[in-house]
C-alpha cells in the first residue's frame, strides 16, 4: 500500500463510520471496531444489554456497503438447518433444490448466540471460517462482504450453552456498545421519531470497493519489530497465573489482520505499535480461558489482557514514512 491509498482507504473508512454513526450515535470506537472486523474478514462478538442498538448497528453497516442483512433469533428449539438452509425435493423437477437459511447475507445478527444448543452454534463454525456452508454434501459460497454480530447477554444466563473455546476463537474482535451517554441519548430522543432509524440510510460504498479495501488493507507494511511485539504479547498471555489457556496463533493473526485496517482507516500505509496496544483487548481477551478459581474470584478476562499491554514493552524502532 502507497500513501495514495492509504488516503482513499482512510476517506472510504470514514464514510462508512460516518454513515453508521447517524443511527449509532457516541459509539465511535464500537463502530469503527466493527467497520474493521468486516473489512478484516472477520466477525463480532458483542457482549450487551438488551436495547442498545445491536439490531440497528447491523443493518446499519449493511446499508452503508450495499450489502444485505438478516437477523438469527437463536433458541434452544433452533436447528442447524434453521441457519444453514435445507434441501427439499422439488416434484415438479424431480430433482433436490437447496434453500438458503438466513446465514446468506453480507452482515448477519446472530442474537443471543448462547441460548441455541451446542449443536446449532457449530453450524456456524465452517460459514465463520470459511465463508461457505456444506449441506449434504454441496458447498455453497456465502459471498463477499461477509460478517456474523454474535451477541450475548451479560446478565442472564439462565438456559443458556457457553460458546466453546473453538467457537471463540472464530471470533476476530469482542467489544460493547454499551448505554449512550447523556448527549447522545438526547440525539435519539430527538430522532426517534421514525421506526426502525435505519432504514432511510444510504450507501457510502458498493460490496465491490469493500472487497477492494480488504484486499488492500492485506499490503499495509509491518515492521519485524511490530510482528515481534505481537508474538511477545500473546506469549506473555500463556504464563499469566491465572490464565488456563493463552491465545492461540490464531489470535495472533487475528491481531495482525485486524493492525493493518486500523492503520489503513488512520490514513497511514504501516503500522505502528500504537495501533496493537489499541486492538489488542477487542482482539485478544476474549480467547483467555481463565482457572476456574480465579473466575470464582472474579478476575476479568479484559483485565488480565489489561495487564499483560502493561508489561510487555513495546518497540522503539522508527517505522518508514
């Protein structure tokens, strides 16, 4: 990536945010996170209380790229068919037709995603990994730009499965939106008038240039001395007392996908380590598999991550201009 680039990238960038941000209002940092998962190829784990705008955060950035967006209830009674789609058997054509579950869509809300059965979760493990579903036998594409908002609720948890550590794992980032604050709130107050808000939005940007950003977001220089910290970061996470399980190298590469379209969106063709110490909660905390003992205790997975940024020096080496 050029200068040049890194310019168009960061205006595109901006937009969409910008657009996002007529219906999700004072939740800067949670859209751009999301705006960086999607052009990350990645998904969003949302941890959140009902009412906060998980739905329309969604749409939101569906509408902004021209893209589609479906909405998964997940409960218990909910099958992998119900997700994935089925084939049925067409009598007028004699043959088997495949119809496509609500995962066929560029931005899909998977709503309370620990209610479903541990069975139905793993009906989105290959669609989140590989961007395809398998049934029966047939692989179907789910297209570009593709993107799951998973969702849980941080209070109840009665009838709930919690999500498996592999299933975690697929998920690039892990953040909030949280309640607005008092500014913001009295901005929707004043434009709530119209149900749902997002639906008058426009496109800021077609799935093709999306799938041009992604691309290119992959050639945004790093430095060996970054690559280096983000080994040291995510080793330091496998020695920490109270964590049973570090990140994976998985995590690793989470971090390094997700660097390059942060600094990209920041106008800039490399990355510095600024930008790590920034992504390195939303990416990394949620993969901590902390003892039972201190989770008893009630040590905070963001905090142990909190902890270990804090201890691991990062480089000093001057990035190119």
């Amino acid at each position: 990536m050029n200068p040049e680039q890194a310019r168009w990238f960061g205006e595109n960038f901006a937009n969409i945010v910008a657009n996002v941000e007529r219906v999700i209002m004072g939740k800067t940092e949670a859209v751009r996170l999301a705006v960086t998962c999607m052009l990350a190829e990645g998904h969003l784990l949302l941890e959140d209380y009902p009412g906060t705008g998980k739905t329309t955060l969604a749409r939101a950035i569906a509408q902004s790229v021209q893209g589609t967006n479906s909405r998964i209830q997940f409960t218990p009674d909910l099958l992998p068919s119900d997700v994935t789609g089925v084939t049925i058997f067409d009598q007028k054509a004699g043959e088997f037709e495949f119809h496509q579950g609500p995962i066929f869509a560029s931005i899909v809300l998977a709503d309370e995603i620990n209610r479903a059965s541990p069975k139905t979760q793993s009906a989105l493990l290959e669609v989140m990994e590989e961007a395809r579903v398998t049934v029966d036998g047939q692989s179907y594409n789910v297209g570009q730009p593709f993107m799951v908002i998973a969702t849980q609720n941080p209070i109840e948890q009665a009838g709930t499965y919690r999500l498996p550590e592999a299933q975690l794992d697929r998920f690039l980032m892990k953040t909030t939106l949280g309640y607005p604050d008092h500014d913001a709130t009295l901005r929707i107050l004043a434009t709530g008038g119209s149900r749902p808000r997002s639906t008058a939005l426009p496109s800021v940007l077609s799935t093709s240039q999306v799938a041009e950003m992604s691309q290119l977001a992959a050639s945004v220089h790093i430095e060996s001395s970054v690559f280096d910290y983000i080994a040291r970061l995510t080793e330091a996470t496998r020695h920490v007392d109270d964590v049973r399980l570090g990140v994976s190298i998985r995590g690793a590469l989470a971090l390094v996908r997700t660097t390059r379209v942060w600094a990209a969106s920041l106008g800039r063709h490399f990355v510095v380590p600024d930008d790590v110490k920034m992504l390195a909660i939303p990416c990394l905390a949620h993969r901590l598999i902390l003892d039972p003992e201190a989770e008893f205790n009630g040590v905070q997975a963001v905090d142990v991550m909190a902890e270990v940024v804090g201890a691991v020096p990062p480089p000093t080496e001057r990035q190119p201009a």
